[in-house]
C-alpha cells in the first residue's frame, strides 16, 4: 500500500503519501536449506519474518528456522534431539514450536526468540508438550502430558509466570485452541469420569468457564476475536448435530443455525464478530461455506456450480477465502468472497473555503477535499493511503494530507490533497466521489459537487 511521511518544507502537521507500488510480477525468493536437501515453510507474520524447518547435512535431521530478508535462515536449534518444528511465530517475532529433547524419546514445547534463544517450556510431569498458539503480548497456549502420561491438561505459559494448568471440569483432559492479546484463552475440557466434554473460556483471574451446550454430549470453543466473542460449536439433543455457536460473556451461546441441514461448523471470526464456515443444506447431501453476523444471521456463500464450498478465514473487511467445487465438481478452486459490510456515507468538501467548489480539469494545480467530521464520526480515522478520488471514486490517490477543521466546527476534518489531472474529472461534470476505509476496516463513501471552468 502507499507509504506515508511526514513531507520536509511543508506546515506543521502536514504529511504526504507516497504513490502506490507498482504492478509487477511476482518475484520467487528460494529461502534455502540448513545444508540438506529440503526446506518447507510454515507461517508468516506482519513483518515477513518466516518460520519452517529445514533439513541439515545430510538430511540427517531438521530443525525449525526463522528466515528474514536482512538476516536470511537461522537454525533455531533443538532442545538436545535431532528435530523441531515451528507452530506460529508473532508478530514480536517471538516463534513457538516443539522439540525432541536428548534421545529423540520426548519432545517438549518450546519459545524462540532472537535475543533468548531457545527455551524449554516444560511439561506437567509426563513426556510430551505442544504449543497451539502466541499471542501479541508472548503468552502461549497448549497441552501437556501429566505424570504417566495419564492425562493431558491445557496450559498457559508466559516468560514471568512460567507454565500455569488450566484445569478441567472435573475430568482428565482439556485442550486449548486459541488465544487473544488479552490472554483469554479458548479449548474444551473434559467432565467427570469423562463423560463428555464441553467448550470453554479461560482468562486470568477467573479461571475455567464453562459455555454450556446445545443440549448434545460435547461443545468446543475453536476461535476468539479482540473483545473476547467465541466461536465454537455444540452438539443438539440426542446428539443428531451440531451447531455453529457465538459466545460473549452478556449474551451466552447463540446458535448459528444452519443452511437447512443437520450441521454447522465455525472455523473463524473477525474483530467486528463475523463468523465464517460451512453447514448443510437441507438433505446434508454436502457444504456450503456461509457467513453469520448477528444483523443478517447465516447467509450461504454458495459454490462455482459445483455441490460444496468452504470457507477458511475471515479479515476485518469481511474478505473471506476458502475453496468451492467447480461445475460437475470437476474440479476445486481457490475463492475469495468479498462479504463486507454497509458503506458509510460521509461529508466532503471539495475545494473547501470556496463556495463555487470551481475545477478546471486541464490544470496542472492541486486540488484539495477535505473529509469532514460528523456526529459519531470522526473524519481522522480513515486510512489516508485508502482513500481515492474522482469520477467514480476509484482514480486518484492523495499526495498529502493534513487535520485540520475546515468548517468551523470545532471538530478536525481530515484534508486530502489531489494532483490534477489525476482524480479524471472532464468538462461538463457536476460532482466527483470519494472512497476509502477507516483504519479499522470501515468502507466511507461521499461525494461532492463542483462546477468544471476553463473547458472550451
């Protein structure tokens, strides 16, 4: 995306904004090996740090591997075996996987990062842990082996507190799936005499909560966004199904629904609560991915012509990927479902400060818009390298841009600055729009009127 910088000579306050890369093909980088044959790659995070394990000489061993574009691989060693393997990295490049210890007998979960190395997350007295997930802050989530290996208990580990056990509600088992940056963790446990098992939220005071069922024998909680809403899904009564389950702690667990069948399955939900997977339609003769929020409930996203899709993830934006059968299910593709939400309208002036809003398009000056702040809006968080502008709102980038409040109201209005004849307004035009998005994800849209001079 655009770059933005603070432009030298310029006011106080007044940034600029790079243009926006060019198209260009794809470039291949080859990562490399450890010194063996073979290297596969397993996460990426913000900064393009990317984790994998890579075989060393020989092809005698592999070991987990973080890879940079100014440090290139780095062999993140091993726990005293021949063998590790990464499971997520954060974006603090703090990298979390497991590990053989001496012998190759065990293998215990471990945290890397660039300035600690290597560190043995420990078990609950058995032989085995696995790390599932990090978040911002360096907190890991997993299971590990009791002593015996006679159960297996989720666990919560952090660089001061060191490995805390979740628990479980009353039985052997409990496992975690997911974790958000403010250490609310998410699994399923086990109940007495292990019987059944249901899904669970867990945080720091207040330990293991227990988010109930549909009535069936089982619920899991898979996903947890910012504000602490779980996706999950239970069985129903007689376990004859499953449903998709939204979670908060003021509204309990709501049920998804389905797309007419027996079945529905969560497999991830954004920070605005849209949650995404696949269900049956009526017959359960195959899936269809869907998408729920909780204005517009359960929409199916529908196939390429074949009988199933699904969905896999979900951005803020409401972008979500997945992959559909094709026509006779001949085959399946990739897809992207541009699902989204409602576009806000907002106010904008152009040319602000001169009431005839005159433009001559074949001018070389600058043309100024300004985004203006409204009740329950304000104009500073949208995203200025979002922003475009002319005829049909998708033409011209800004070249800068600065705060102030343009119509007097006491309120910073966000002012764009435009080179012409960029924004492809001609002769005879009586208004241009503006598109962008909020820095949370928002779509804004406006448009405002002007009055074309200097045409002949």
């Amino acid at each position: 995306m655009p770059g933005i910088t603070r432009s030298r000579g310029r006011s106080r306050g007044e940034w600029s904004i790079s243009a926006p890369w060019a198209a260009a093909a794809p470039v291949t980088v080859d990562l490399g090996t450890l010194g063996g044959s073979s290297s596969s790659t397993v996460a990426v995070n913000a900064n393009g740090q990317v984790v994998g394990y890579a075989f060393t000489a020989g092809d005698a061993e592999y070991h987990a591997f973080s890879w940079t574009q100014s440090g290139g691989m780095v062999d993140l060693g091993t726990l005293g075996g021949s063998y590790s393997y990464p499971v997520a990295v954060n974006d603090n490049g703090q990298v979390i996987g497991y590990s053989n210890t001496s012998g190759n007998s065990t293998y215990r979960a471990f945290s890397w990062t660039q300035s600690g190395g290597m560190v043995d997350l420990g078990t609950f007295g058995g032989s085995y842990t696995v790390p599932v997930a990090v978040n911002a802050g360096g907190q890991v989530v997993g299971y590990s082996n009791t002593a015996g290996d006679a159960a297996q208990r989720g666990f919560s580990w952090t660089q001061s507190g060191g490995m805390v056990d979740l628990g479980t509600f009353g039985g052997s088992y409990s496992y975690p799936f997911a974790v958000n940056d403010s250490g609310q963790v998410v699994g399923y446990a086990y109940t007495a005499g292990d019987a059944a098992y249901h899904a669970f939220s867990w945080k720091q005071p207040g330990g293991m909560v227990d988010l109930g069922t549909f009535g069936g024998i089982a619920s899991y909680a898979l996903a947890v966004n910012a504000s602490g809403q779980v996706a999950g899904f239970s069985y129903i009564p007689g376990n004859a199904g499953y449903r998709a389950f939204s979670w908060t702690q003021s509204g309990g667990m709501v049920d998804l629904g389905t797309l007419g069948g027996n079945y529905s399955y969560p497999v991830a939900l954004n920070d605005n609560g849209q949650v995404v997977g696949y269900s049956y339609p009526a017959g359960n003769a195959a899936f269809h991915a869907f998408s729920w929020t909780q204005s517009g409930g359960m929409v199916d996203l529908g196939t390429l012509g074949g009988s199933s899709s699904q969905a896999f993830a979900v951005n803020d934006s409401g972008r979500v990927i997945g992959f559909s059968n094709t026509i006779g299910d001949a085959a399946y593709h990739a897809v992207l479902w541009l699902t989204g939400t409602a576009v806000r309208t907002v106010p904008i002036d152009i040319k602000p400060g001169s009431g005839a809003n005159n433009f001559n398009p074949n001018s070389n000056a600058e043309l100024r818009v300004a985004i203006l702040s409204s009740p329950g809006f304000n104009a500073a968080t949208v995203d200025p390298a979002s922003v475009r502008f002319g005829r049909t709102g998708n033409e011209a980038s800004p070249i800068r841009f600065r705060k102030q409040d343009v119509d007097g109201d006491g309120d910073l209005d966000l002012v764009l600055q435009f080179k012409t004849p960029s924004p492809g307004i001609k002769c005879g035009d009586t208004s241009a729009t503006l598109t962008g998005k909020t820095f949370a994800g928002e779509s804004v849209q406006g448009t405002g009127s002007l009055r074309t001079v200097g045409c002949k």
